[in-house]
C-alpha cells in the first residue's frame, strides 16, 4: 500500500502555544487530503481538508499547509488547549483510489 | 457528533464464533467504507459501498463480508474470529462534491466505532 507517515510520534506543548504536526506523503498523484485528530476511544472527528490545487488552508485555529514539491503537509494549531490533546492523523487519496492513513501523532497539552 | 453511527459499541466474542458489526450513514451519505484500526496501527480501509453496490476493496479478509442495504446502512459480518482481530472498526460515511474539473472529492465522516474482543 501507500506510505502516509508522520515525522513525530508524540508532540508535547504548553497550553496556549502554537502546534504543528507533520506529514510526509509518498504517492506524488495525491491530490486530496484530510486531517483528523482522534480523541481516546472516539472516532476519527474530521478537522480540515485541503485539494492539491491550494497550498493553504485555514479553518477555526487550525491551518493546514500542503508542499507539493517534497511532499509534505502540516497542521498548525494556534493557541492549544487542553481540549487538542489527542492523536492527529493525515489521510492521502488518490483520483479514484482508497484513502491511505499514517499512524498517527500524538498531541499532549501541557496546562 | 458526525452523524454516523454505529452499533455495537463494545462485542467480546470468542474464537471461531461469527459477529455482525452495524453503520447508519449520514443522512443523505450514499458511501459508506469500513476500516479496521488494531493496536498501534493505522486505519487499515477494508471496503467500500456506494448506495448498495461495492466500489472498492481494501485489504479485506475472506472471512469478513459487507453489504449495504436499500436504506443505505451498513454491516460488516466477521466469521471464524481469530485473536488477530481483535480491533476497533469504525464506518465512514461520505458525500461525493464535485470539483469544476469533474473530480470527486469525498469528505469522510467516521462513526464512534465498535470494539470487537476476540477471546
């Protein structure tokens, strides 16, 4: 299968500070992509999307970032909370093809 | 909440037995994936349905078997469980969006999933 990994396993950050997760994808035809942060024992919640077409995303505190070039995305969250703790996820997909999902990093907030 | 759910939320079976997990899309979802998510692993797609047809398969055993029916719901039947799956298995519901350039994007929603123990 695809390979979708994260350069960080775990992040620690202190509350109020920006975060960023990494993601490498390897399958340059990928032209769609999904964060999702998943909480202990829940689903995977849906945070942002971007389409290769743009390489800058913002939503409510959350910026996604898309490098095209070195395959590369990142979500930025501004000013984490206790509430962000979680494990953050990339998904790639391809034209008419499945979605492939890294294992995952996980975000510890710091109070 | 996403709008997807599930049931059961928790199974504990054993070997050998047959179990049969349960998704209700999103309303107005006509896609509807299963994935398995083991210890320590990602989320492993296992197939997908499009308002009740197959459209893609995954890395789906055998012994496992979907289908989704005329009201768009979901199941996913196990057979001859083995300790090995032992997993959380969590449906994803989606709607296609269609781009300018013809391509369909599908944002996917998951359900809370269902804890399946294999004993």
């Amino acid at each position: 299968g695809e390979s979708v990994g994260l350069h960080l396993p775990t992040l620690s950050v202190q509350e109020g500070d920006n975060s960023i997760i990494n993601c490498a994808y390897s399958n340059s035809a990928s032209d769609y992509f999904i964060w999702y942060k998943q909480e202990s024992g829940k689903g995977p919640q849906f945070i942002i999307d971007i389409r290769s077409n743009m390489d800058k995303r913002q939503g409510q505190r959350v910026t996604v970032l898309l490098n095209k070039t070195v395959k590369h995305l990142s979500l930025q969250i501004a000013a984490t909370q206790p509430g962000d703790s979680a494990v953050y996820f990339c998904a790639e997909n391809i034209p008419g093809n499945q979605f492939y999902f890294g294992t995952g990093t996980s975000l510890t907030v710091i109070p | 909440d996403s709008g997807v759910t599930q049931t059961p939320k928790h199974l504990i079976t054993a070997t050998g037995q047959r179990v049969t997990l349960r998704c209700s899309p999103r309303s107005g979802d006509l896609s509807v994936y299963w994935y398995q998510q083991s210890l320590d692993q990602g989320l492993q797609f296992l197939i997908q349905y499009y308002n009740g047809e197959e459209r893609a398969k995954g890395n789906i055993l055998e012994r496992f078997s979907a289908q989704q029916f005329p009201d768009l719901h979901s199941e996913l039947n196990l057979s001859s469980l083995e300790l090995g799956d032992s997993a959380l298995y969590f449906c994803a519901s989606s709607v296609g969006l269609t781009s300018g350039s013809g391509r369909v994007y599908y944002e996917q929603y998951f359900g809370p999933g269902t804890r399946l123990t294999v004993t």
